[in-house]
C-alpha cells in the first residue's frame, strides 16, 4: 500500500512541475516560449497540461475594456519609417488589424 501512495505522490510531483514549467514558458516573450515549444511536444502541453487554461492566464495581461492602449511602434508598410500608437492619438481612429488574409 505504501508504494501505491508513493507511486500516485511522485506522479503528482511530476504533473505539478510539468505545469510549472509550461506556465514559466508561456510567460516569456513568444521567441522564448517558441523556442520552449520547439523541444516539448505539442500534446504534452496542451493534452497533457491544462495548456489552454494555463495560456489564457499567462496571457491575461493588465488591460481592462476602456483603458487607453499601450504605445508601440512598427515598421510602415514600405518600411521606410516607424509609425508609433501615440502619433495618432487625438486626430482619427484607428483600427488594428493583426493576422494574415491568404
């Protein structure tokens, strides 16, 4: 009988620091947890290990419907300059559009 609740606690250790480090990975920046995901097989982290729950809760961030979004910078589309949020703040809407559409 001892070996039996040694067997389920060692297994429990094991899935509590599996989780762990799932949840240290998804907290990184995406190159860090891309580099993570590249060694770890997919169906561990998100068969396994609560992946989706534990994703959502890395990810859930600090802002609240209403808050003014955080500024940023990127490249224009010919790459010629860099175009920050806040030079648009207080002339005209913005949309962001974030994805591909091939």
């Amino acid at each position: 009988m001892k070996w039996v609740l040694r067997s389920v606690a060692s297994l429990l250790a094991a899935y509590v620091l599996l989780c762990g480090a799932v949840l240290a990975a998804m907290v990184q920046p995406p190159e860090r947890f891309g580099r993570f995901m590249s060694y770890v097989p997919e169906v561990v982290v998100w068969g396994l290990a609560p992946g989706e729950r534990l994703w959502r809760w890395a990810r859930a961030g600090q802002l609240r419907v209403g808050d003014r979004a955080p500024d940023f910078a990127l490249r224009s589309h010919d790459s010629a300059d860099r175009v920050s949020l806040s030079s648009f703040r207080g002339h005209r809407p913005v949309v962001l559009v974030f994805g591909s559409y091939t």
